[in-house]
C-alpha cells in the first residue's frame, strides 16, 4: 500500500468525528460514575486507560482515543493539498491542536502530583502520595544518618517473601489490607504476635470510595533475625507508636506509610496565617510565607490560595492546613507538570490561526457581498 494511501485512510475526518464523540461519552460517564467509585479510581478508568471494559467488550479508553486522534490530524496535515497559502490559518490551528495534544501526552506520562505538609517553624522536602503506600524498615544506628529501606505496595501480596541484601532477616507478607479497622484483642496474645499485634488484631474493611481515605495494614512475619524479634507482626497507615525490632545491635524501625518523593530543595514555613469570615471560625483565605532552600541560598516567598509557587516544573498550591495548640501545620498541593506551558503556548497558536484564517476570507467575504447587492 502507498504511502499516499494510507495518510488518505488516516486523515480521514470521520475518525476526529468518532473520536469527539466518543470522548464526550467517556467525559458524561466517567463524571457520573464518581458518585460511586470516587474521583481516583475513575481517572484511571476512564481517562487515564488504553482500554476498559464494556461488560466484556474492551473499548477505547481515554488514552487510546487522545492517541488516535493525534493520528487523524498528523495525517491530516501530510496531505499535500493541505498545503496551501489560502489555508496557512487552518494549519496553523492543526498545528496548535497538536501542540495540545503533545502537552497532554507529556502530562499523562510524565506528571507527578502529591501533598506536602511542613508545621510553623519546620522545614520539608518530602511529598506524600495520597494513593500509593511503602513499606519503610528505618536503620537509626548511625548518630549522623538515618538508613532507609523501602519496599513498594506493588509487592506487599498475601504470600509474598522480601528478602534483601539491605535487610538482616526475612519478610513474609501474612496479609495486606488496603483499608482495615483496628480491633483490641480481648486477651493480648504474647505468643504468636510481637508488638502492636500483640494487642490489636486487623480486620479488613470495605474500601472508601475516595482512596486516599483508605487506612491501610499489613500483617507480615520476620524470620532469620533472632529469637526475640522473630515472629509476627502488624502495622497500620501512618501509626502513631513506632514498632522497633533490635537485629544485630541495631535498633530498626517499621513503618506503613504514604509513598514519597524527595525534592532537590526544601521549604521552610516560617508564618501561616489565616482570615476568618466575621463572626464565624470558618477560614475565608489562608497563606503560608515559605523560605525556598536551594544550594544555600534562600529565597522567603507567600503562597496563597490564587496564588500558588512555581519552580523548577513544580507547583506548589495551598490547600488547607492544621490547627494545633502550639502552632499550625500548612498543607500544600504539589504538581510536577513537564507539559504546563503546552496549553498557553497552543492556545495562542489556536488564536493566531482563527485570526488569520479570518483575515484572509475576508476578501471573499466582501466580493460576494458585493455580488449580492448587485
């Protein structure tokens, strides 16, 4: 098949026709389906897919759709009699609707977002998954670091043995919950459990239709460490008491926690304040004065709500924060957004091509309104 024809089979309008269509059914249906399966999970269902399943027929998901309708307009613009100075408006517009699509491959690829919270006073360089979990064996022996192991939720499996080269002993997963209740044994079990589990038991529980309510546990069992830190284990989502085994005259700590992502600077709260509606303790704005710590130099900027930080591809909103008795805690919004620009710079190209595309019908516009009058 020449090439000629196959660029004639792709750039074919009927695809761009199909795929707006079925896009605005994705949009209508991933919307509704909120309500029942929350907001994360139907991202990634509906738009964040290849496919999904329509009972048991696959069917394009939003990926695949965005993907074949960059196609249709790539190919589109190859055909020769597209080129055209007459047309120079029409292709400026495809090229910016290309860009667009271009930006917002880059954002489904390679985007990253997060929550950060620093208290008054602290300083942090650390984001939190609000969907995504770690295992985290902590080595505090060392006066002047702390040494990190950390093993993704992507292999905390019922069944599943971790055994690392970093880690004195072995690991096997008895169970993993993605939300649980955590229930007091009636009688604590000193025998078959070692710390927490030894008093609390977990119970699996449905999970929250938003995820990142989800309070997560696991139940694992250690072994080839020694006599007194064998055994079996639980942990919960962001525990409040730490639990430590002692291998080998190192203390070691475990945690369940969000998954994080580590900065190349940190920032540093150095005021929250709020303003509260009159008369009420609801908050009608917030801000937070941040110094950013890069390579010794600190640079004092105010993040407020229509206001957010931008540097080095990340942005930094504020979202909410946390009252205490001694100070607050700022919770920010973190996105790494490599395609930020795309969207502006393609919009001009957009506005750029209508312009010129009116400009130059403009003429004919006239002469048949002149004809007309006649």
């Amino acid at each position: 098949m020449k090439f000629q024809k196959i660029i004639q089979i792709l750039s074919n309008p009927k695809f761009f026709l199909a795929t707006i269509f079925w896009l605005m059914i994705l949009v209508v249906v991933g919307t509704l389906a909120q309500a029942n399966i929350g907001l994360y999970d139907s991202q990634q269902k509906y738009f964040s897919s290849w496919f999904l399943m329509l009972w048991f027929i696959p069917v394009p998901g939003g990926r695949l759709t965005l993907l074949i309708m960059f196609v249709n307009l790539f190919a589109f613009i190859l055909k020769p009699s597209f080129w055209s100075i007459k047309k120079i408006g029409i292709i400026t517009i495809h090229c910016g609707v290309l860009l667009l699509l271009i930006g917002g491959g880059l954002t489904a690829w390679f985007s990253s977002e997060g929550m950060m919270s620093i208290k008054e006073g602290k300083v942090s360089n650390s984001i939190f998954n609000s969907y995504d979990k770690e295992f985290v064996i902590m080595d505090t022996s060392n006066p002047d670091y702390d040494n990190f192991t950390v093993i993704s939720d992507d292999v905390l499996e019922k069944g599943s043995v971790i055994e690392n080269s970093k880690i004195p002993f072995s690991i096997e997963i008895v169970d993993y919950f993605m939300n649980c209740s955590v229930i007091p044994r009636d009688n604590p079990d000193f025998i078959n459990y070692r710390g927490f589990a030894q008093r609390f038991s977990l119970v699996r529980k449905e999970n929250e239709k938003e995820r990142e309510l989800n309070r997560s546990g696991i139940i694992f069992k250690i072994s080839n460490a020694n006599e007194l830190s064998n055994g079996t284990y639980s942990l919960v989502l962001e525990q409040s008491i730490p639990q430590t085994i002692n291998v080998d005259g190192k203390e070691l700590t475990l945690i369940l926690r969000r998954e994080r992502t580590y900065l190349p600077f940190s920032l540093e709260l150095v005021d929250f304040r709020k303003e509260l509606h009159p008369g009420t303790d609801i908050a009608k704005s917030y801000s937070s004065k941040i110094n950013l710590h890069e390579k010794d130099i600190k640079r004092s900027v105010i993040i407020e709500m229509n206001a957010p930080l931008r540097h080095r591809n990340y942005t930094f909103f504020q979202s909410s924060f946390i009252e205490d008795f001694d100070s607050d805690t700022t919770i920010l919004s973190v996105v790494k957004n490599y395609g930020r620009l795309f969207p502006y710079i393609s919009s001009i190209i957009m506005s750029v091509g209508l312009l010129l595309h009116m400009i130059l019908r403009l003429p004919t516009l006239f002469s048949e309104r002149k004809r007309k009058r006649k």
